[in-house]
C-alpha cells in the first residue's frame, strides 16, 4: 500500500496509545498498540527472508520441460539451442561462456542458377588458416587464405541439388573442421527484358549477348539510322517486362509523349536502366528525373572495373533522391525504380575479364533491385537443422498446408509476427540429409532443407548454442525481490480484529 496510507496507521495509532496512557488504561493502551501493529504488518506486505523456488542446474542433455517452482538456473558449457530456450518461461540464468574457438559458417541454402555461391567462414581465432570449398567427387572448387575471416566464391554450371564440402586449415595444413555445405541450385524463371536503343555499340552487342546467355527473354531495337531498325523479338510473350532498358540518346531524342509513358510504366513499378554513354543533354535529365549531371574529364574512370566513365554523371555518390553505387546511381520512382548506368565501354572486359564482367552487370541489375518473380520462395532455417530436434520450416508465398513424404506429415502453414510476410511449421526430422517437403495450396512448389548429422561442423553448433544461450540470458528477468516470499496476511488480520473486540468490549464496561 501507499506511503500515506501506512502513515496515517502510524498516526492514528500512537494518538490512541498516548490517549489511553493519559487516561491511566494500560491494558487498553496494550490492545491499541497490537491493533495498531496488526493493521500496519497487513498494509506493508513484509518479505520473508531467502527467496522462493529452487535454482535448477540444467542439463543440456536433457532440457526441462517446465519451470514450476524453479527460482534461477545454472549451466556449464555451451548452452542450449534457440529452439529448447524457447520453450522455458525467462529466469536469472548463472552461465559463464566457453572460451574455446568456435566458427560460424554463412552461405545461401537456396541459389538461383547464374547467382556467384559465396561461402563465409568467421572464426574466433585470428591465426592462418587456409579454407577450401570441395565438390561432391572430392575435387577443390575454391580456397581462400588469410588471418580472420575468409570467403570462396564459386559459380554453380548446373541448376542441381549438391552436397558440397568445406574444409578449413591451418598454416600447417592440419584439419581444423570440415563438414557438409549443402545447396540447392534452382533454375528460374527467365526475366523479360525490353530494350530500346538509338545508336548500335560493342557495348549493346556485349550486353545483349550476357542476356541471352542467362535465358532472358529480349525484345530488342536497336535505330540504325532514322528509318533503319534492328529488332529482336521476344520469344514469348511479355507482359509485364521486368527490365527496361534505353541508352540516354532514346530518351533524349524521344517526344514527351513517349517519355511520360516510360516514367508512367515505371511508376507502376517497372524498373529502368538508363545506359548514360551517350548522354548530351543534362537539362532534359534534371527535368524529367531530377538527376544532376555535370561533364565528366575524357580519362575519368569508374566503378570496381575501371570502366571509362559517361559523360555526364552525378556529382557525387548522392544526388539528392539519386544514391549511387559501383557506377550505378538510382532512385525509386512510385513503385519501381530508376537507374542510371555512367560507365561505358564494357565489352572491353567481355575478352579480358568475362567473369568479372558478368557478376559486375548482376550487381548493377541487385542495385536496380530487378527480381525474377518466384510464386514461392523459400527461406533459410535460422539455426542448423538436426535430426530429433525441433526445426523451423519458413516460406513466402504460401497459403495452405505442406507435406513432407519422408515423415509421413502434413501441416498447415501458420503466420509468424517475427517473419514478414511469410509462414512457418515446426518438424522434428529422423535422420540427417535431405528433407523433402510439398506444398499443397493454391500455388504448388517443392523445397528441400538440408538436415545435418549430429557430429556435423561442432565447432559450429556451438556457437549457436552459446549465442541462444546469450540470447536467453538477456531476457528480462524475474525480478529477485518478487520472487521472495510474503508473509500471509490472514492472521494479522485476525489480531486486529481480535484487539479491536477487545477496545470495545472494555469500553462497554
């Protein structure tokens, strides 16, 4: 109860006392006093020494399944997985994290065909080391060096499911780890591109050529001269492109007819690619798009190619709404997205670096945030599934339920607040490997999520462990002093009323 209130207790009870004593009633003085400590012991709400419940010592072994009656838990070694401390209300947790070496691996578990597979290893060791990427017969794909992290990259020739290998060592070529990297390579649906274009170049026959090869359905034209076009029809039908490509010299030449039906498109969220090497007019772009251009020096470069810069680019890597990245500067534009492209002569780089060009032009398409549209996309378990353990199976663009053959289950999707638009089912795998599972609503779609083998990456599990665990830790709470006891209050209610009986009584004598 309120300070005031334990306050006019105290009050109102002394003036009794002192009134009684005056009067020469000590036993009725005795009956104000105990009346007067009843009522005050029932408003305060005393705490019994010690605290309630039991500290619990866990086994991660053997996780328990409530925590009725357990005050605090204690633990030793690296803890338990995100899954098993989601089950348990939070407590004070005493754990004090190992300090052995532990690596956490980070690469994509689903991969569309033509996207560069890049595998990260963090270690908590900063020694060298020396990481290789293997391929199912054995044969090394990639290897990196170095001190602190290290990166392979590798691009996958085939849409395929691949059990890929990692291996790390030490500066001695020792084995320090080495386990499965599972990945599922997909082929996708092929993006529709329409292009239009006045003025051939080496540039547009390169960029036309790395198109056709990634399976992209082209509608291309290309102004010769001002009654001569090269067309290159679309395969199938577009309905809705999912890039718009022009070179600067269209737009400029275009009417404002043609070019508020571009913008338009966009709005509506298209995306567009403005090739900037033969822009000439920098008042029509800072009307149209409020881009700023300023005039380029004949030897300027840009990008992490080189590449010859256009002749007229932004200023700077912001320009107002316009945020550029590797030569590519862009903006949204209603829903889609504008961008302009200031590097010219690419094609250079189509004999001396084909490589290097192609995963370039897929980083210039990600800062346009072009996608191919997938009916349903399937997410990566955020902790390493094992076999007997509860995993998370997450997708997006999935309504109904989902079978998986090799459990015999069927499970109806549920909605997650933590998961934007997406949905969620919880399995139990029995053995390591691939799992399979089908959706079965209105947009139907297989999946597969690799299940590693309890001895899998070790040093990797505990990590996972020890960052749940950490998780877990920070959790607010029990405050210590709600946890201990609180004397009844029933009997110091019965002695109140016993010496108020006991006042009145005497006072009808």
């Amino acid at each position: 109860m309120s300070i005031e209130l334990r306050a006019a207790i105290v009050i109102v009870g002394a003036l009794s006392l002192l009134l009684y004593l005056w009067r020469r009633r000590p036993l009725d003085a005795l009956l104000a006093a105990i009346a007067t400590g009843a009522l005050f012991l029932l408003a305060t709400g005393w705490k019994l020494p010690g605290e309630l419940g039991t500290t619990l010592a866990i086994d991660p072994a053997k996780p328990p399944t409530t925590l009725d009656g357990v005050r605090a838990l204690t633990l030793e070694g690296d803890g338990m997985r995100a899954a098993q401390w989601q089950d348990l209300p939070a407590r004070p947790l005493s754990w004090i994290p190992p300090t052995s070496e532990t690596l956490r691996l980070d690469f994509p578990r689903h991969l569309p065909l033509g996207r560069m597979f890049t595998l990260t290893v963090q270690r908590t060791a900063k020694t060298p080391a020396r990481l290789q990427l293997l391929a199912e017969n054995g044969q090394v794909l990639a290897e990196a060096r170095g001190d602190g992290a290290l990166t392979v990259d590798w691009l996958p020739p085939l849409a395929e499911t691949l059990d890929l290998k990692a291996r790390l060592l030490d500066a001695g070529g020792r084995l320090v780890a080495e386990g499965p990297v599972p990945v599922v390579v997909s082929a996708t649906p092929p993006l529709q591109v329409r292009g239009r274009f006045s003025a051939p170049s080496f540039d547009l026959r390169v960029l036309n050529e790395l198109l056709g090869s990634s399976h992209a359905v082209i509608d291309w034209q290309v102004a010769l001269g001002k009654t001569v076009t090269r067309s290159e029809t679309a395969r199938e039908k577009m309905d809705k492109p999912g890039l718009l490509l022009i070179d600067a010299a269209w737009f400029e030449r275009a009417s404002s007819a043609a070019r508020s039906a571009l913008l338009e498109e966009v709005k509506q969220g298209a995306a567009l690619l403005v090739l900037g090497g033969n822009a000439n007019d920098s008042a029509v772009w800072s009307r149209s798009v409020q881009l700023a251009l300023r005039a380029q020096p004949a030897d300027a470069t840009v990008g992490s190619l080189a590449l010859t810069a256009a002749p007229l680019n932004p200023a700077g890597a912001q320009a107002g709404a316009w945020s550029g990245k590797d030569a590519v500067w862009a903006r949204a534009w209603g829903q889609g997205r504008i961008g302009w492209l200031g590097a010219a002569d690419w094609h250079r780089q189509a004999i001396a670096q084909p490589r290097a060009l192609a995963l370039w032009w897929q980083g210039v398409l990600d800062t346009l945030g072009v996608q191919r549209i997938e009916e349903v996309h399937w997410l990566d378990p955020q902790e390493m599934p094992l076999p007997g353990q509860r995993t998370e199976i997450c997708a997006q663009g999935v309504t109904g339920k989902v079978h998986f053959p090799a459990l015999d289950q069927t499970l109806a999707w549920q909605r997650r607040s933590d998961r934007v638009d997406a949905s969620c089912v919880a399995v139990w795998p029995r053995q390591a490997g691939w799992l399979r599972m089908e959706t079965q609503g209105a947009k139907p779609a297989v999946g597969q999520v690799y299940v590693y083998a309890p001895g899998d990456w070790p040093q990797w599990q505990a990590a996972e462990r020890r960052d749940a665990t950490a998780r877990y830790a920070a959790r607010t709470p029990v405050a210590a002093e709600q946890t201990r006891g609180t004397l009844p209050g029933w009997p110091f209610g019965l002695v109140f009323a016993l010496a108020m009986l006991g006042l009145w009584w005497r006072e009808r004598r």
